[in-house]
C-alpha cells in the first residue's frame, strides 16, 4: 500500500531535522505525499495496519521524545504547501505557512489576514488550534475546511457564525467516526 505513494515513504527517519527545538528521536515511517492520492494511499495504509498517524506541521510546537514515535508521520509540502486564489477567496494547502500565505494574498492586492502574519504555524495547523493573535484568528477567516477519511472520502467543516472558540475549532469532534 505504502509502495502506491509518488512522494517520499522514510523508515526510522529522525524528527529532530523537522522541529525547532532539533531534537528527538524518530518516527516509525515517515511519508512526505506527493499530492491528495499520496494522502489517501497513507491513511488507508495506516488504518488498514491500525498505526496511528499524525501530521506534521512546521514543528514549532513539536517535542519529540529520544524513543521517537511509534506512528506514520505525514509532512505536507509541495503541491500540499500552495494557495490557489478566486477572487476573495483561496483554496489553501495544509502545509503552507501562515507567513506565506499573507505574502501572497498581498501580492493578489488581498488584505485582511494580516494578524497571523507573526504566527509560526502552518495553515494545518493554525486550523486545528484556531491560532491568532489579540487582532484576530484563523478561525475569524475561515470560510471550510476539507479533509480525508481513510476510505478516500473527503468531510467538510464549516465554522458557525458565531465568534470562535480562543482555542480550537471544535471539528473533530464530530469528524474523528471511523469510516
């Protein structure tokens, strides 16, 4: 299953180069997917083998314990790290930086985000703990959110209309069912 993944697919590969801290142990298999077929074929795999799987963001609010960590760690970049824009709105890649992302909404003339400018996060997740700042958060812009299932379904999350929660987003509550 693993061999149907384009990307990259690491056994034993140390985390310490994908954190902030550069410390800690490795990750059992490490998969960098190519494109959302990459992804599918890795949570299929990892449910399938019943290992848990993690993504990994920019790895600034990651500790990695020296034995490493016993799961399928998935590292979104590439095709997985670009924002595409229509009109006001951008389909964006879970692995992009918030940083990148206000650049180039700038140089679409697009403004508005720029209070998550100086958050060292990655769209994924800022998604997933609803970062901001006192001028406001993720959670303030975001119109859905799309993600995979390990059948190869996609769920969506939409936020409610009412002010966000400081922390979190309160989605995976009511995603996390077993497909």
């Amino acid at each position: 299953m693993l061999g149907e993944v384009r990307g990259t697919v690491r056994f034993k590969e140390p985390l310490s180069f994908y954190t902030a801290l550069r410390t800690g142990g490795n990750a059992d298999i490490f998969v960098v997917p190519q494109d959302l077929d990459d992804v599918r074929h890795t949570l299929a795999f990892a449910y399938r083998q019943q290992l848990p799987l993690m993504v990994l963001g920019g790895g600034t609010k990651m500790l990695v314990k020296d034995g490493g960590i016993r799961a399928v760690v998935v590292k979104l970049e590439g095709r997985l790290a670009r924002a595409d824009f229509h009109g006001e709105e951008a389909m964006v890649g879970g692995g992009m930086g918030l940083a990148t992302l206000v650049r180039h909404a700038a140089a679409q003339e697009l403004g508005g985000i720029e209070p998550l400018v100086g958050i060292p996060a990655t769209v994924g997740g800022a998604v997933m703990t609803n970062a901001g700042t006192a001028d406001g958060w993720i959670g303030d812009y975001l119109s859905a959110s799309y993600f995979p299932y390990p059948d190869g379904s996609f769920g969506e999350y939409k936020p409610p209309s009412t002010p966000m929660a400081e922390r979190g987003l309160e989605m995976w509550a009511s995603t996390r069912s077993a497909r």
